[in-house]
C-alpha cells in the first residue's frame, strides 16, 4: 500500500487560548466513553474496543510544529487528578501544548483513505484478508491492510545485537500517552486471537510490536538480518514518507516520543502448546500480534534526564 495517500494537514491556527493555570493540560470538550468488551469471533473479528476518545473524522488534523508555546505538565507534578482525556507522559516527561494536540489528533485519527486508524478507532468492519490476495494473515478493511497507530514512549527499542548486527526480528516496547491505548491493544490481541495468549505475557502499561527483518540469500535456504530503514522524523509533521526525513533506526532511543504505524498479523501456532508453528496450512490456530510498519519520531528525549530534586532529601534524617 502507498504511504504518499496519507494526506498532509494545513498549518494549525495558534491563536487558541492556553488553559487556565490550575490545568496542566487543555481538556477537550468531547466526553470521554467507556471501554467495552470485543466480541469478535475468531473468524470475523468486529470492532476490537469501543472508542474511549472523541474521534477525528478524515484528514488527521496533526499540524506543523511552528511558534513556541509554554510547556505544561503530564506527569507525577501536575496539580490535579488526571483526566483520562489528557495525554499523559508515562516518564512524567514535558511537553508544549501543540505537541500534546498532535498526540491527540494522532491518537483518534480516523483516515479510510490511507486506511490509518488510532489504536481505538478500529473500524467494525475489519475482517481478515483473503488467501487470493495473499493476506489472509493480515487485518483488512475494504480488502486493505489496516494500519493502527500507536502513540507513546519508547521503553525499550531492539533493532541491533550486543556487537550492532542487524536482529532477524526486530520489536519495539512502547509506553502509549493513553491509558486507553493500553487496554484496547491487549484486547487486540487476546480478543483476536484463538488461542489466547497468556494474560501475564502481556506486559502491564506496556504495548509491544515486532517486524522480522530476513531476506533469503540467492540459491541458497538460508537466512539473513538486514537493517531496519523505516524510521522517520516527524518532529515537524506526520505525513507521506515523503514529507518526513529519514532517520537511523540506531537514533531512536529510550523515552523518545513516538508514532508506530503496525499492522494486525495473526500467525499459526500449536494447538496444545501455543507456539509458532510454520507447518500449518489452515486457519485452525493462531495468535495475533502488531506488525511494525515504520516508526516515526515526534520528540526525542534528553539524553541526560533528571534523576529527582534534592530537596526531596531534606527530611531524610541522618543516621
């Protein structure tokens, strides 16, 4: 599928009011809906979760970073109880407002026509693709790969090994920026999956995804690792390819903020035992996991980052 269909948005007006003081984070209007149960069946799966955040219907409005606005809390320091409709640094990071509007447009982004969706924006009419097209591992939407957007923090980031060889499957460990993200990726993949994955596989906050990056040698049954080359910035704006400089996937690091594009796969596993298997010809088992497309860079972290503050300290007594 071409990437270059996504559309690129107009400049963003910045002449909106910034939040009272008492609000680390502008509140949106919309109201936020709880999350269901999925009951997709394991051969027509329906809408994985109900949608938690207010929806943004057809061209994403992601903007351009331009002008500078003051930074506001998302952690541990802000001043009230968090709204669920805040996005919220897991790292307890800062961040400007423009930059956490471009986290919620991309987190309720809603795009039939690059077939991009946020995690809980899932349409209900995805199914999975057929065996004629050669995709009947793969979620679909009108015959189309469906693609999830997932947004968050990066805990961990494998693409290289201990000497900086190339890893024949690569993942990347995200921390999403909602909570609801969270929720809706395990039901996902439980929910989607027939032969349910355990639940203490699922790492608590965590959402991870993978890509296997091996190529066949020529005249020969042997595989080989090669580089992972689908990493962007999209420090300025999300977009086409086109419009996002290429970066190192070497350059992504540990809680950088980040927009992982992932497809839904499923894969054949055992019956019995749940693990992968490559002899199966039928559908009869399988478990589903998300499928790296790129991963592109909204905002790189500080490489030094602040430990605490040492007036905590000041009541400890000394012994």
């Amino acid at each position: 599928m071409a990437t270059d269909s996504i559309p690129q948005t107009p400049e963003r007006n910045n002449s909106r009011t910034p939040p009272s003081t008492t609000s680390p984070v502008a509140t949106p209007s919309a109201t936020r809906q709880g999350v269901s149960t999925p009951t997709a069946s394991s051969g027509n799966p329906s809408s994985p979760i109900a949608s938690p955040h207010p929806a943004t219907q057809g061209s994403p409005s992601m903007g351009s970073k331009s002008g500078s606005q003051r930074p506001r809390d998302t952690g541990n320091k802000a001043k009230r109880a968090a709204s669920p409709e805040w996005p919220i640094s897991p790292f307890g990071l800062r961040y400007e407002l423009e930059l956490l509007d471009r986290v919620q447009c991309l987190t309720t982004v809603i795009d039939p026509n690059s077939n991009r969706y946020g995690m809980t924006k899932i349409p209900t009419q995805a199914t999975w693709g057929t065996e004629e097209d050669g995709i009947d591992n793969t979620l679909c939407r009108n015959g189309r790969p469906v693609i999830v957007l997932l947004i968050g923090e990066v805990e961990n980031a494998s693409f290289f090994n201990e000497t900086g060889q190339p890893l024949k499957f690569v993942r990347i460990a995200v921390k999403p920026m909602y909570h609801a993200d969270v929720v809706a990726a395990h039901k996902l993949i439980t929910h989607l999956s027939s032969n349910v994955k355990k639940d203490e596989d699922l790492q608590v906050g965590i959402v991870e995804a993978g890509r296997r990056q091996t190529r066949r040698e020529k005249n020969s049954r042997h595989t080989i690792a090669y580089d992972f080359r689908h990493a962007y910035d999209a420090s300025e704006q999300y977009g086409p390819k086109s419009v996002m400089p290429k970066i190192r996937a070497k350059d992504l690091g540990y809680r950088d903020l980040v927009v992982v594009e992932c497809k839904v796969l499923r894969f054949h596993v055992e019956a019995d035992t749940g693990k992968a298997t490559y002899i199966a010809k039928k559908w009869a088992s399988w478990r589903v996991r998300l499928d790296i497309v790129s991963v592109c860079r909204l905002h790189e972290a500080a490489e030094e980052l602040e430990s605490g503050s040492d007036e905590e300290d000041v009541a400890v007594p000394v012994i």
